[in-house]
C-alpha cells in the first residue's frame, strides 16, 4: 500500500496552489502563484514539474492561473478545466494551452484519481469545487466561494481532509479603510467569499466522523488573521463535538507540511526540506 501524499503550496488572495501525488499520479490544484515559487517548492519535496500528469483549475481569477503560462504552456502539462474557464484563460494569457475539457458537474478520472466537480457560488465565469478520491482517501476543495450550499455538502459530505475558504472577518472588512463600498458588497455577497462565521456555520453540514483534517484557506491579508479563523473553526467543531478534527491555517507565502493519506487515515508527514537554488522557469 503507497501512501498518498497531500501539500497546500499556498493559498490566501494573494496566490493558491496545491499538489497531489498518488501512486500513479502526480497533479497541482490549481496555479496561483510564480512558476519559479512552484518549482521550487517541488523542489523541496524532491519533485519537479515536469513530473506533473495535469494541472486543475478550479476558475480564471488571477490568483489561480497566475503561473499558468509559464508553467502549462511551457512544459506542456495538460490543464483540466470546463470550457467556459477554459476561453476566458486562453483570452486573457493570449496563449495555447492543452486542455482537458470537463463538464462541471460530471466527474472524471486521471491515472488512479477520480475527480468529481461541483459548480460553487462565486463572481467567476464557471467555478468548480473538487472532491479528489485517491486510492487512501477523498480531499474536498471549497475556496472562493460566497456561501454554502446543500449540492456543495452533498458532494464533499465524506471526505477526509477538506479545504474550505475562510477568507475575512466580517468586522475587519467592514472597517477596512482602503476598500470601497463597491468591493466590499462583492466580497460579502453570495458569489464572493465566505468568511470565518459563514465557514463555521457551513460546517453544522460537513462534519462527519470521518472528516480529520481542515485547512482554513485563501485568507485575505488585510481584512483576517490565522488566529481568527482558527479560532472561529476550532469553537465550532467543539460545539459540534468534532473536536477531533486538525485544523491548519493555510498561508499564501509558504507550503504546508505534507499530510500523508493512507487508509483513510490522514497524518502530517515530516518532509525533510532541502535547499533549492533560485532557477528561472
């Protein structure tokens, strides 16, 4: 039995990126940040892009495809996406891209995963959640979404390690001085971002006995903290006698240590970090 291996890369408003490596197949979750932090980040689990099988990507925003280009088109590693994403990234990057077109909604297999894909609510042409079923165990991706919804958490209802977004506290965006009105209503609506209180009430219908693992993801710098979040998730998995579940704060400028999935048992891995040169993509 091979265990899986699961690395958050980054994730916040500023870049989101995440690999996964199963015993036949090597992805990144989405693309956003450099091409040069991702291939040393590779680096330092003793990996390099040109090993990746395919490259998923949840929507267009910036701060998902960021590296695309350099990346994807560069080396050639098939990007999967719907099609409606898919013509918004060829027209803003003005470049070819090997595309894999899926059908949000319909699942599809790479190697030895099973993606399923799920619309979620939010500001892009045609966003997908991703619920990856390796062979030891399943990982849900719920990130840039406004709110929860019952499709969303019929989906990712059994899976073991979750992503889930808690990108601002709601106080922190009402009082930050340096956005508008405008961008704040977006933010706060039901297709911009869900934060730590809409995170934790989203949770009364995810928790389940196997759930062990919970990233609080794609947090905005200026309007959250790792300790706001954490502490919103960690009081509503008490109230919900879910204690057991390990909650990781996510951050956009370095990876999390690698969580090892292995018969449905999810662990944090000590990945032994070696030094890597800058190189030039």
């Amino acid at each position: 039995m091979e265990e899986v291996k699961f690395t958050v890369l980054a994730s916040g408003s500023s870049g989101n990126a995440a690999y996964l490596e199963t015993p036949n197949s090597r992805l990144l979750i989405d693309c956003g940040i450099s091409a040069k932090r991702i291939r040393e980040a590779l680096l330092n689990l003793d990996r390099t892009p040109e090993l990746l099988d395919g490259i998923l990507i949840t929507h267009e925003h910036s701060d998902h495809v960021s590296g695309l280009k350099v990346l994807a088109a560069k080396l050639g590693i098939p990007v999967y996406c719907n099609r409606h994403t898919a013509e918004e990234i060829r027209r803003i990057h003005d470049t070819n891209f090997d595309f894999r077109l899926v059908e949000t909604g319909n699942a599809f297999e790479i190697g030895d995963l099973n993606v399923d894909t799920f619309p979620i609510p939010h500001d892009a042409i045609d966003p997908m959640g991703f619920v990856l079923h390796t062979p030891e165990g399943r990982i849900g991706f719920l990130t840039d979404m406004g709110h929860g919804t019952r499709l969303v958490a019929d989906r990712v209802r059994d899976a073991e390690v979750l992503l889930l977004e808690t990108n601002h506290d709601v106080d922190l965006l009402n009082n930050d001085p340096r956005r508008p009105w405008s961008l704040k209503q977006r933010i706060l609506s039901r297709h911009g971002h869900l934060s730590n209180e809409g995170a934790a009430n989203f949770l009364e219908q995810l928790v389940h006995p196997e759930l062990q693992h919970i990233y609080c993801a794609h947090l905005s710098r200026e309007c959250n903290t790792p300790d706001l979040a954490r502490t919103e998730i960690h009081t509503q998995l008490s109230q919900l006698g879910a204690s057991f579940v390990n909650v990781e704060v996510t951050s956009p400028r370095q990876p999390c240590q690698t969580l090892g999935l292995s018969g449905n048992k999810v662990a944090i891995k000590a990945e032994k970090t070696v030094a890597t040169p800058s190189i030039a993509l």
